[in-house]
C-alpha cells in the first residue's frame, strides 16, 4: 500500500534522511521516500504488518510533525515570524553600527535580541534536540551552535566581563536564516503548481438525470452508470462514453493537445475536459479516483515524491556535511586563537561564520526541485513520468524500439484503395462489400463501414450471407450473388482472378490486405484495406535519428508488411515476425549488445518487453491510459512526444547537475573564506553575512529549477 503524507519541521536534507532511516526501521516498511523540498513522504508498506498510525508516531518521536493526506497540517508561521524578527533585528543593527552612544546601550540589545533568540529561533533548538536524539546533524544544529556562541558571549560581555557585543550577529543571521526559508518556500511553491493546476480542472458539480428528470448534484456523487449531461462551454465531470449529441471537445488540459477533438456517439470522453459548443449526454463509466485526471494526479504526485539515482549522492554528503563542518568550525577556532594569536571574539567570529555559511541545504534541494518541476512540466505536455528514476534513465537512453500496431500505426484497418473493373463506379463496388459485410464485427468489415458512411452510401441489408472461414463473405441481394474476400473464396466459386493478379501483387507488396469483390460471375473491383502510418510517426523517427538515437522497429506481421510500414516511417531496422512473447527476448538481444533500450508499446500486449526494456515507454489511449504497463505513459498516444520525453529528461538532468555544481562550488569557496584564509588581505565574511549567503544559495538552486518551466520542445 503506497501513501503520501505531509511533513512539518524538516530544515534541511539530514532531516530528510533521519526521516527516512526512521520509518524504515518499522516492521513492514517496504520503502520510504521523503521529498524535501514537497516537504512529503511517500511510503510503501504492508498495511498487515503496519499502519499509517504507527508511521506518524514514529515520525512525531523523531522530532518532526506529520498528519494524513488531506488532513490538516499546522499554519505556516514563518511570515509572521520573519516579520517579528525584523521589527526587533533592524534596531538591534542600527544600535549596534550606527547609533553607539545610547546610554544603555548593552542592556537594550540584550533586551531586543532575546526574543530574536528564543522566540523566532525556538525552532532551531528543537530542531537541533532532535538530532541529538536520533544520533545526528542537521541544519539546525549549525544555526543553533552559531547563534548561541554569539548570543551568550555576547550576554557575558554584557554582565559578566568586558568584551565586544555580537548580538547584531545572532539577530540578523537568524532574520537572514528565516527570510531565506520563506523566500525559499514560496520557490518551492511554484515547483508544485502542477499538482495544483491538475486538481483545480476538475468541475465541482455535474448535471445528471435521474428519475427522468435533471438535476444538479456534485461531482462527487455521480456514480458509474449516470446520464450526466454536459451544455455548451462546461467542463466535463466524469470519464464516459457519449450516448447522444455531437461536439467538439478541448482535450488540451489532461492531454497537452491543443486542437478540439470531434466526438460524437460512442466515442470516448475524458473529465474534466471543456466541452465545445455542442450539447453532450455521457454514461459515467468512470468516477472519483478511477477517472483519467485522478490517475495522472495521482501518477505525478507519487513521481515527484521519488528519488532520482542521482539523489543518492547528495543523501550521502547530506549525511556527513553537518559532523565535518563542526569539525572544520572548531579546527578554525583552534588556530586563530591558539596557532594564530588572534583574540577569542575573532576566533569565535570566524569559527561561527564556518558553521553558517555550510548548510547543506541548497545540496538537499539540487535533485528534488528540478524532479517535481520535470514531471509537472511532463504532465502538462501530455507526458506523464513515473518515477525519477525514469527521469533521470531516459536521457541516458541510445535506442528506441517502436512496436508497430498502435504505436507507429493507428492500429485500425482503414479503406486505402478502391479499383474498378469493367466501368463499375467505386462507390458502388463499395456498397456491394458493405452489403456483404454489413452485421459483422471483423476489423475489416468495421473498416468498409466506417468509409460507406463517410460517402454517404445506404446500405440495405443483404437478403442472406454466410461467412466463409478464412476466405471471406458471401451474400446474395437482390437474387444476385455477392463475394467479397480472397482467390480461394472466387476460385471455388469459378470466378477467374488472372486478369487483375498485377494489381493484386502491386498493392500487396505494398503491405495492404486486398479483398476481391465480384457480382453474379464477374469480379467488378477489388477493395485494399491497411493499418495505415500516423502522421506523426516520420517526424518522430526523424527527430530521434537526427538526436543519434538508434531506431527499431518490431512486430509480429510478415517481413513484406513490415517493412513497408518501415520504410514508410524511415526505420532501417526491423524485427520482423515476432510473438509477444518474444518481444522481450529481442529487447533483451539488443541490452546484450550494450545498447541502452527504450521500448515504445501500447502498454498491454507489450508489457512484458516494456518490463525487460531499460525505459518502458507506454502509449495512452485517451480514457484507457495503460497506468502501469511503462515507466512514461504518452497520453496523447502521439509517438512523437518519445523524442520528447527524451530531451525533458536531458533538461532536467542538466538543471539537476548544475544545482549540484554550484551548491557544491559554494560551499568549497563560502567555508574557507569564512575562515578567515582571506583576512591577511582584508576579506572576511561576518556570520550574518554568511547566513544570507546560505539562505539565498537555497533560494538560487530553486529558482535555477524553474527555469525548466520555460521548456518548450523543439
């Protein structure tokens, strides 16, 4: 059983990792995942052996807050907090820089900065106590040993003996401290408005017809079987099958696709689309949190609450930052005062400073920002990732292998070529094969249908028919008899076939199913049926040859079909007539060969090679998104979001590394000058100083992740 729950009192990533070692201690913990920056943890577990009780006890002993998902999580305090800590810091500086000869002047920075200390910095001393209990060191203890190594030298100067006062050091770092964290959680804010904006599409009420009568209920309460009706302009409430009306329907908010589709009687709608200006009635046949919207709200929130591989090393220099640092800090103080001679309020200065401006907080939010930002950005493009470790496989990937049926093709048969023979007009050679297959549920006979109804074309029913097995259909209208099928179905019945066999060979090497229709004795046309290429489907080979990628294609049709649809889609290399069952086996064929795979399917008849794949990309269909056959789902079932996906990955795996460098590249140049190696040139960075210069270096890694925002694909 999966489950998210909302974290309060995290500070940093070693409060992250305490969590996570914690809950994963507990008996039927099958893994545990906190997302800093989400301030969530998604946890797997055995709800048999475990409960959610149980894991927030676990957490509240360890010091932090939890609650349920979509329970209530305690007020955010930190404005009223900075702005508390502000009112009394900015006196406490201009007494301590500017105006020095207030009488008292001791006594009143005492008085301003004590508040500052215990009140706004109560968080840092509970923070640091829990780390003290659970055997580490986190964020807080930094800001804790700093600011109180100012504070009460400071107090002692005041009362005790004579020395210099440092309580502007110990109230402005903690106002700097507290203004980087609220500017940092509005950053991280933006990061998730994609869940935000998903949740916020869906309509709160529906209008339904029960009882013969209409009536207005809220979305919630439409159960699967309702007529919900929909009028021009309004969303649409539940995932359903239109049974009457006809419209156009923007799908662009849950698929990414910009252009209204027409929908008409049973065709398939997704919730929380906007209906055009038709007037639509649908049978609810999915509700609540079985609806398309619901899984992908779903799908994105558990992705964004995953790690990336890549966050394993910022976990594990996380885990050891916060202990080298106090170790660094007092090497510092060690020989400024006793090596270097330097008097203790300078040391101690230097040795403060150190311990601030090594937060490993901007380390702790490298990975996770840029993942919840690429998988929003996903999402709306109509591309849902799974996990981070899908984020961060894909762009690592060197070759694609296309399933053809449903993927590189439409996947339905459709009428490519009607012939005539003997001065017989095409639509009538069409009516005849729809006479004979009128009542049948072949995907050939749907295909001659759907095109006699495109032409406008009657078709009375035939006056008897019989299916020939393998062969085709014979039918009699009209006391004529009518076949529609093969050259065994015209040679059994005597009808000659050699004079049209050129034609017959041309479009069958062109990978078309070619069907002959004769009336009385004589073949009047033939009829070529193919699961045609989509559209997109060149650009997208195209797009990943020109990106270096290897391009397969495999299927389970016949060598001469298949690479016609090939060559059709620019694919030079084919796997030609293989079972479902083998799709794995040829993937597996392809890894062996040291090649990074991603296997593009519909997401059913291909999981098992989806399985085996190194990225298992699914193709959606609209209302049947295949949620768990892949690691990506392609909502749009558009084959050129593959490239797509592929180059986001790339994005956000450079904004990741980029956070990483600089967070890494700050902190290697931040601590030693902290320490004073610059002061014989006259640079040196006072604790206040350095705690801005922590807190923005947060802020700086959050806001270089939603950059990613401004993605657009090429």
């Amino acid at each position: 059983m999966k489950k998210k729950l909302p974290i309060q009192g995290m500070h940093c990533a070693s409060c992250a990792n305490i969590i996570e070692k914690k809950v994963g201690k507990i008996p039927g913990i099958e893994s545990a995942n906190v997302n800093f920056a989400a301030e969530t943890l998604l946890v797997d577990f055995d709800d048999k052996i475990t409960g959610v009780s149980e894991i927030i006890g676990t957490i509240k002993n360890a010091g932090y807050g939890a609650s349920e998902e979509g329970g209530k999580v305690e007020p955010n305090n930190k404005k009223i907090l900075l702005l508390f800590s502000i009112a009394l810091s900015v006196p406490v500086f201009l007494f301590s820089m500017v105006f020095m000869e207030i009488p008292y002047r001791p006594l009143i920075l005492f008085l301003l900065t004590t508040p500052v200390q215990f009140i706004v910095g109560f968080q840092f001393y509970k923070g640091m106590w829990s780390g003290i209990k659970n055997r580490s060191a986190n964020m807080d203890t930094l800001i804790a040993i700093g600011t109180s190594a100012s504070y009460f030298y400071s107090v002692g100067s005041t009362f005790f003996f004579t020395g210099d006062l440092y309580y502007e050091t110990s109230a402005m770092l903690i106002t700097f401290v507290m203004l980087g964290k609220f500017l940092e959680e509005r950053a991280k804010g933006k990061a998730g408005n994609a869940i935000k904006k998903l949740m916020g599409l869906a309509p709160k009420n529906a209008t339904v017809v029960r009882n013969g009568e209409e009536m207005v209920v809220p979305a919630a309460d439409v159960v699967v079987g309702d007529i919900v009706i929909v009028k021009p302009g309004e969303k649409i409430p539940v995932d359903g099958i239109v049974v009457s009306g006809h419209s156009s329907v923007d799908e662009s908010m849950v698929t990414g696709e910009s252009i209204p589709v027409e929908k008409g009687e049973k065709d398939n709608i997704i919730g929380a689309t906007i209906n055009g200006n038709g007037l639509l009635k649908i049978k609810a046949t999915k509700v609540g949190k079985d609806t398309v919207l619901s899984q992908i709200v779903k799908l994105v929130e558990e992705a964004q609450g995953s790690k990336a591989p890549i966050q394993r090393f910022a976990d594990r220099v996380s885990s050891y930052f916060v202990p080298v640092v106090i170790v660094i800090a007092l090497i510092t103080f060690f020989l400024w005062y006793f090596v270097l001679g330097a008097v203790f309020s300078t040391s101690l200065i230097f040795s403060v400073a150190v311990l601030v401006i090594a937060c490993p907080c901007a380390l702790g939010l490298a990975t996770p920002t840029a993942v919840m930002v690429g998988t929003g950005k996903g999402a709306e493009m109509g591309i849902l990732i799974k996990n981070g470790s899908a984020l961060e496989q894909a762009c690592k990937v060197d070759t694609v292998v296309f399933d053809k049926t449903g993927t590189l093709t439409k996947g339905e048969p459709v009428v490519t070529d009607i012939i005539s023979e003997d001065t017989v007009k095409e639509n009538d050679i069409l009516k005849l094969a729809a006479i004979a297959e009128k009542g049948s549920e072949h995907p050939l006979a749907k295909a001659i249908m759907k095109t006699a109804k495109e032409k406008n074309i009657a078709v009375p029913d035939a006056d008897k028919f019989s299916a020939v097995p393998g062969h085709g259909i014979k039918a009699t209208y009209k006391k004529k008899t009518i076949l529609l099928g093969t050259r065994k179905l015209m040679k059994e019945s005597n009808i000659k076939t050699h004079q049209i066999e050129d034609k017959i060979k041309s479009l069958e090497e062109q990978g078309k199913t070619v069907m002959m229709v004769s009336e009385g004795k004589k073949i009047v046309g033939l009829i070529a049926v193919a699961d045609v290429l989509k559209t997109e489907a060149v650009e997208s080979v195209d797009n990943l040859k020109k990106a270096g990628k290897d391009v397969f294609m495999i299927t389970g049709d016949n060598a001469r079909t298949a690479s016609v649809i090939a060559k059709q889609s620019g694919i030079d290399n084919v796997l030609a007539e293989v079972l479902p069952g083998d799709k794995a086996n040829e993937v597996k064929k392809l890894q062996t060969k040291g090649k990074i795979v991603a296997m593009v399917g519909d997401g059913i008849n291909d999981a098992p090679a989806l399985a085996q794949s190194d990225l298992g990309i699914a193709i959606g269909s609209g209302t049947d998104v295949a949620m768990e056959a892949g690691d990506i789902v392609l909502v749009k079932s558009d084959p050129r979001d593959v490239g797509k996906a592929i180059e986001l990955s790339g994005k956000t795996m450079s904004k990741i590394r980029q956070n990483m460098f600089w967070a890494l590249f700050y902190n290697s140049v931040g601590i030693p000058i902290a320490a004073g190696t610059l002061a014989g040139i006259g640079i040196t960075l006072r604790p206040e100083l350095a705690g801005l210069a922590m807190a923005l270096s947060s802020v700086s890694v959050v806001s270089n992740s939603l950059l990613l925002k401004r993605y657009k694909s090429k």
